[in-house]
C-alpha cells in the first residue's frame, strides 16, 4: 500500500514518502492493538488488520469532515485507492489552510478544552480585524504575526479581567468588614497570591504582545519592498535603481 502511494506521479515526493511512513505506522499500530487487546499472534493479528470494511467505510477519509480524518482512515482508504487517499490528504490539508488564514485556528488557542460561545469567537475576530486594518499584512510571515498580537492582547484583557476580579472582590470585602466590626483584616495569603499571580500573567501578556509588535515592526522594516512602475525603473524601499532595457 505505501509502495503504491510513493509511486504515483507527485510534485511534492518527499511529502508523499513522508505521508506514506505515517500510513505505515497507523497499520503498524492497528496489528499492536489487536496483539494487545485480544492477545493474537503476529500472523492472526495483520490477517485481522487486512480486513477491510464496507466500501461506505473505507471512503471516510473523503467523506468525514477533515478535522475527524485520522491516519489510520487514510490508510484504509490508500489500501483501495493510493490515488484517493491523496486527494483526501489534500482535502485535510486544504481545510486546515482555511482554518488558519481565516483565524479560526488561532481563536481555538484561546479557547480551553475548545469550548466556548459565538460571542467569544466573535470578540477574538474583533481584536484581530483590528490589527488587520491596522498592518495590512502583506504575507504569511505578518499574517502569522498578527494573530499572535491578537492573541497576546486577547490573554491580556482576560488576565486583566481576572486581576480587577480579584481586586474588587477583596476591596469590598474589606469594606464590609470594616463597616461591619470596624476594622481592617489581613487579606489572606491565598488571595495575596492569587493577586499576584493575576498582575504578573497580565504583564507577561503584556509584554509578549509588545515584542510581537517589534517583531513585526522589524520584519517589515528589514524586508524591502520591490515596486517595479515601468521595466527601467526599479523602486526597492526608498532607493530608485534605473536598469537598462535592450530594445
């Protein structure tokens, strides 16, 4: 199966070969598990490997949506048809390029155990067509970039949120017990720390988005820019270059 895989006409070989390996290690992993799980013997447990399901099944690596597409579906499906579990891996990595040119990718980061609401997803989107709007990315590099910039303010709102919860809840604590007894409590330690530990996680944000913004900033200083107006001037960042065009 991976021999047949390597052996169609690609542009990208060493991605091919690469993909093949992986195929090869899903089958190698389906023949341990039945070695392990039903204590079977090398030769009973690849038999049992080699049994393929339905044709419905085997085409899932084309038909489940390409986040659930794992290796071991690819493999299946390279065992029938090499040439299908290719477009199939297209297909994946197509919908993962999707993914992170329309910032979905880089808003899931944010999100713990994946799980959030519309609104959450939209308030990311917000930050980062901000900073869209504002660099206007001319590659993947910045584009890259800008995402992490939303991303580093994102985590900062949310650290700093976190910081004035834990503020506000201890001074109003300490006005009610004041107003209450009529004097001032120590706060407790857990609270000191957890303070503290709010204040430092918003500054470290902080400043991971300030040196993301001088990344960016340097990458675009130091990268010059090419503008040809006419094949005998050449523009490159500020210095015009005059080129000699043979009639």
């Amino acid at each position: 199966m991976t021999e047949a895989l390597v052996s169609i006409d690609v542009v990208d070989r060493d991605e091919v070969e690469s993909l093949a390996r992986e195929l090869g290690a899903a089958y190698a992993r389906r023949i341990a598990f039945y070695r392990n799980e039903y204590k079977m013997e090398i030769a009973e447990a690849q038999e049992r490997a080699d049994m393929r399901h339905n044709p419905e099944f085997r085409q899932r690596g084309l038909t489940d949506p390409p986040d659930q597409v794992n290796y071991l579906a690819l493999e299946d499906l390279a065992d029938q048809d090499p040439a299908q579990a290719l477009a199939a891996w297209q297909r994946v990595k197509a919908a993962a390029r999707d993914d992170l040119l329309s910032g979905h990718r880089a808003a899931q980061a944010m999100e713990v155990g994946g799980i959030t609401s519309a609104w959450q997803r939209a308030q990311f989107f917000a930050i980062r067509s901000a900073f869209l709007e504002e660099w206007q990315p001319a590659n993947g590099g910045e584009r890259l970039l800008v995402d992490m910039l939303a991303q580093a303010y994102a985590s900062w709102l949310a650290w700093l949120e976190q910081l004035q919860v834990y503020t506000t809840a201890e001074t109003e604590r300490q006005k009610h017990k004041i107003k209450q007894d009529g004097y001032y409590e120590t706060p407790r330690v857990s609270t000191i720390e957890a303070i503290e530990q709010a204040a430092a996680m918003a500054d470290r944000f902080n400043r991971l988005f300030l040196r993301t913004l001088r990344q960016l900033r340097d990458l675009r200083r130091y990268t010059p820019a090419m503008v040809i107006n006419n094949p005998a001037q050449v523009n490159i960042a500020n210095q015009q270059v005059n080129t000699t065009v043979d009639g």
